[in-house]
C-alpha cells in the first residue's frame, strides 16, 4: 500500500506523563515527521511551553511505521488547575500539518483545539483494567470520554488522571478476526520481520503463513523436559507452558504482532484499510471467526471517542498477566518451562519489547532512558543475536515500578516481575512481591499523610474465591483457577499487610485495583487499635469484560454468607487481624458490580474518597458508605446489650 493511501497520524496523540514540568506525547505516524508541540491557556498570547522533536528522533518500527515519544520540558512550571491549550503541528515533505485538522474528531463540541490540565492534587482521577476488544460489550473509555466532555463544560470537577492498572492488551486472548487484522497492519506497515528461536517456524513470515497461525499456535510450542514436567504436575494436560489459558489459541508471538495490537486497540486509523474475512482461516473454524467479528467490528466503530480521551487527560499504565501472557510468572514451576526454552522466552520477551514502547517509556521516560538504546540498536539491527540481548534485558529489568509526585502520592506497583517465589514446592503459587520491594515499598511510604497505591490484583478480596484457589493450589493446579492474589503466598502476604500496622507509613491508603473483571470497594481498619490507618480497597474491572454472571452471583452470595461478620471462618484467614466491610453499589443487587465500565473516584484533601462509583452504560453505581439508618439500628442495638453487659466494648 502507498504512502499516500495512509493516513499521516496511525495512532495517537496519547498525553502521558504530565508536571508542570513536564508534558509527554506518543504517537505513530506513516512516514518520519517533525513534530511543533505548544501550549498555552486561553488568555495566553504566548505560549507557556514549545518543543521541536526533530523527524530522527523517531523509532522506525516498519516500512511505514514510525514512533515518537514528545518529552516537552517547559521553561517555567506551567500553571496548575487551569485548562491548557495545546498544538501539535507535523511536518513532512515541506508541508505542516495541524493534528486538529487531521482528526477532527479529536476535539470536543464547542472547541476547536485539544486541551489538558496539570493537576498535582489528585481530587478527581479514572481508572479501570481488562480491555479485551472481542468482548461482546460496551467500552468503559466511553464512559470516561464522556466525563471529560462534562469537565470541558465545567459541569464536574476535571479529572487529574486516567489510570489504566492492567491488561490494555490481551496478548494471550485474542480473536481470529484481531489476529487477522494485526497481520493485515504488518503487510500495511511493513513492520519489520524476526527469525524465531528453535521453533517449528523459521521466521515471522513463516508463521504468518503457517497452517497452524489460526487457532491451533499452542502446537507450536517445544516439548522439553522443563515443559514436561510443568504439564505433568500442575497444569493438569495442557500442553504447553505458555499457552496455559484455554483461549490463547492465537497468543501472539512477534514483536510486530504486539505493536499493531496496540495500534488497533487505540486509534481508528487504520481499521478503514483492513478487510476482515473468515476465508484466511481453516473450515473448522470459520464459525468460531464469523461469531467474533460482530464483536470486533464494533469495537473498532467505537475507537474515535477512545481516540479522543487518551489524547486529553493524562494516561498511565501497568501491565498484568494479559498484557503479556495469561499465568505470567504464577508459579516456580511456571518460570522454569516457561524460560528455559528460547521459544517462549522470546515470546515473553517480545510482549514486553511492545509494552515498553506503547506503555512503559511513557509513563517515566527519565526512569526508562537506560533501555532506549537497546531497544533502538535491537530494532535498527534487527539480527538474531541484538533479539537476545534485547530480550535478556527486558526480562532483567528491574524498575517497572514508578510513582508520581502527586497528593497524595501516587505508587503504581510491579505484581508481575518481583515475585516471592515458594521455596517448598515448584507448584506452588507465587508471592505478588518479594521481600526487597515490598521493603523498597514501605520505604517509599514512610512520612507520607496519605497514598494512592495502585496493585493490579486486590490485596483485599473475595475471601472465597481466595479460598478456592487456595483449596485448588493445594492439589497441585494453581494455574487452572489463576490463583494470583495477595493472600496466596504467606511470606508476600504478612509483609503487605505488616506495612499497614507500621506506625510510620500513611494514615489513607486508597488501593486501586483491577483484574479480577468486577467492581467492588471494602473499607479496611485494624481491629483493636484505636489508631488504626483507613484503608479503602476500590477495584474496578473490566472496562470492556466481565465475570461470568452467574457464577459471580454465587460467589457474593456464599461468601456473605461463610465470611459474615460473626463467622469463625474469618479467623482462619491471613486478615483476621483487620476488619474488611464491603459495601453495596446503589442500584444494584450484591456487592459485586458485574458491568464493563469506567471507575471514578474523588479524594478530600486528606486523600479520603469522597466519591466512590463505577460509570457504565447503564447508568452510574456509586459506592456510597454505611447506610445511616443501619448503623443507627447497630448502636441501638449496642446500646441495649451494653446496658445488660456494661463491660463490653463497641469493637
């Protein structure tokens, strides 16, 4: 395809990182562009902060694919709270072009440019988890698009960020319609080809021509004797370790395949050049592609809103298991097979190579500037040996963690790559963290008043779906109940939960979550302890998934009913030493909200939620606090007994 046929701007603009001393953009565009960044608020004649990326500075990805990463420095801190207007100009072949005129659709009704704000306070922020596009469902960025065009017309209070805490991508779920256009993306862009280490297929073109590219790639993977001994003993026949999820049929593989997922998952642009058609697969499963592709053409008609939000409120990610593969690091046993072949080594490698230049750079490009260089000698050489030495890297790397100098501080933790392994059996699951960062981590929050602290996985949550996955684990199959939560390895688990008893770590912990594809929030306190810190557990997932609804229903119904208050279960649980309430969405039935959408959240100024509520496309379920009338029957009732027992105590 030419040149000309594209589009100059594929994906992207994504505001990332902002300070009032930094601002930074991603985007990929077609051909190498110089990029004019300004800003400037709107009784401003001049701008308060310009940048010019020169077209070299951008990572050639493909033919016709290139990325920039716009770190713009101003020379004086930019004002806070105050809506600033940004330009973002591209030249290429002697002409400049304005991106506003390029995708008009980026601007919201009544504005003619793009705008953000810098809002060190954090008193209104977004968040959610599990984007999964071939999810028959409405999108939660929707939702969040919709908020911000509110905050535009000064109906509610802007947002200071978006926070996306795991699964942008579902690297190890993905339909045969995706699959197929992501391959359409690499022939369009010419995005570069790899050899592929001992495997079946030479290359990426080979794979890309397999019969086995379609729904059958867990044949493809090595048997071993480290693979072996993971199917035998804790995957319970799956063949390989891998592909351990039942729908990872078309895991991607490439770093190319990684890359044109997140430019279909995030911009419209290219979907108009890509022809979907069930007669690139085999006849067995033409039915199985024909049932997705409703689900992901809809998806695809629904990316200009997405498009137009990620380019006006700040953006920051983390990625969980889906982002690379499903499982990712569960077990000892896991990491054996897993990385004891060159195969899926690169595979995992290769994911996280993608995550790296769509999610990681931005987030902290200061903190990530140590791996630019690999990574551009690795894609500029593109040879067998600079694909080791890139993968050996990223799987080395160490600082996937990163925070923001925000109030209250804002802790995005790494739950994938620091894992507390067990050191009784090679089955076992995991702890979330080691010792050394969960060190590292109470550190950082000693002397803080109040913390956001952002865990992928809750560290309180449904106490019996722990408990089956802790009962499956015990029979040797942690993998076929995903048993990845806090209370799953001891040692991870005493250390988390010790850092709230520390006298010197914050009196606010807001804990933001995800995974687990429902919304619920638990208020937490220490018991018997009359300055006991306040901890508010607020998990919001999926923004476009859900948890099977039925199964769901039980599960709230039982642990109600096993985990009650006064039930002698809790005792043999890791938080008996604290009480966890859950509270009830408005609107709904249960405590467990089961809707694809957009969590929100707005904080006092001592970090306290104020504002609790999940926005979907059935309406906004706010999580408000105990209702009063209820607690007026508990003291009551206290009341009444102490006056019988006067020596009891309210707790």
């Amino acid at each position: 395809m030419s040149n000309q046929s594209l589009p100059l701007v594929i994906a992207g603009p994504i505001l990332r990182r902002v300070t009032p001393d930094q601002v930074v953009l991603w985007l990929v565009t077609s051909a190498p562009v110089a990029c004019h960044f300004s800003c400037q608020t709107a009784q401003d004649l001049t701008p308060r902060a310009q940048s010019y990326t020169d077209a070299g500075e951008g990572i050639q990805l493909g033919e016709q694919a290139w990325l920039y990463l716009l770190n713009v420095r101003p020379d004086y801190p930019l004002p806070v709270d105050t809506l600033l207007h940004y330009q973002l100009l591209l030249e290429h072949d002697g002409s400049s072009s304005d991106i506003v005129d390029l995708m008009p659709w980026l601007c919201y009704e009544d504005s003619q440019t793009l705008g953000f704000m810098v809002r060190p306070k954090l008193n209104s922020l977004l968040h959610g988890s599990c984007r999964k596009p071939h999810y028959p469902g409405n999108d939660g960025l929707h939702q969040a698009d919709a908020v911000l065009a509110d905050a535009r017309k000064g109906r509610v209070d802007s947002p200071s960020l978006l926070m996306m805490s795991g699964d942008q991508i579902y690297a190890d779920d993905v339909a045969g319609p995706m699959l197929d256009a992501v391959h359409q993306v690499i022939r369009i862009l010419g995005l570069w080809g790899e050899p592929i280490q001992e495997s079946a297929v030479a290359d990426s073109e080979e794979l890309y021509q397999s019969e086995l590219c379609y729904y059958r790639r867990e044949e493809l993977l090595p048997h071993d004797k480290a693979s072996e001994l993971v199917k035998d003993k804790f995957f319970g026949g799956v063949k390989k370790p891998i592909f351990t999820a039942n729908t990872a049929h078309n895991h991607l593989v490439t770093w190319s395949e990684v890359v044109a997922m997140y430019l279909l998952v995030w911009s419209p642009q290219l979907w108009p050049h890509i022809q979907l058609s069930a007669s690139r697969v085999d006849d067995e499963f033409r039915d199985i592609y024909l049932q997705e592709q409703p689900h992901v053409e809809a998806f695809a008609r629904g990316l200009e809103p997405v498009q137009r939000v990620m380019a006006q409120i700040p953006c920051y990610m983390v990625f969980d298991d889906h982002d690379v593969t499903d499982d990712w690091n569960l077990t000892a046993g896991w990491e054996v097979a897993a990385y004891s072949h060159p195969f899926s080594r690169q595979i995992i490698g290769n994911a996280l190579l993608g995550y790296w230049l769509c999610q990681a750079w931005g987030n902290d490009p200061d903190g990530m500037e140590e791996l630019r260089e690999p990574v551009q000698q690795f894609i500029a050489e593109r040879s067998a040996a600079r694909h080791k030495e890139i993968v050996d890297q990223l799987l080395d790397y160490g600082s996937w963690h990163y925070s923001l100098p925000t109030s209250p501080k804002l802790v995005v933790l790494d739950t994938r790559t620091h894992r507390w392994r067990s050191e009784s059996s090679l089955g076992k699951p995991s702890g979330l963290m080691d010792w050394e960062s969960l060190s590292d981590l109470q550190q950082e929050l000693i002397g803080e008043d109040a913390v956001v602290l952002v865990s992928p996985a809750p560290v309180f949550g449904v106490k019996l779906i722990e408990t089956v996955q802790r009962i499956v684990s015990f029979l040797g199959k942690p993998l076929l109940v995903d048993a990845e939560n806090w209370m799953a390895h001891p040692g991870a688990a005493n250390v988390m939960l010790n850092i709230f008893h520390h006298p010197r770590t914050p009196r606010n912990f807001v804990i933001l979550s995800g995974d687990v594809h429902y919304s619920f929030v638990a208020d937490v306190v220490l018991r018997r302890q009359k300055n006991s810190p306040r901890v508010w557990q607020i998990t919001c997932s999926g923004i476009r998934n859900e948890f099977p609804r039925t199964l769901l229903e039980w599960f709230d119904r039982l642990d109600r009913w096993l985990y009650s208050a006064q039930s002698p279960l809790n005792w043999f649980t890791k938080r008996r030493s604290m009480r966890v309430r859950f509270r009830h969405p408005e609107r709904y039935q249960g405590r467990l909200l089961n809707h694809s959408g957009i969590g929100r959240l707005e904080l006092n100024d001592a970090g306290q939620p104020e504002l609790i509520e999940v926005l979907t496309e059935h309406g906004h379920h706010s999580f408000p606090a105990s209702n009063g009338k209820r607690r007026e029957r508990m003291r009551q009732r206290f009341r009444y007994r102490k006056s019988l027992h006067p020596d009891q105590s309210e707790d």
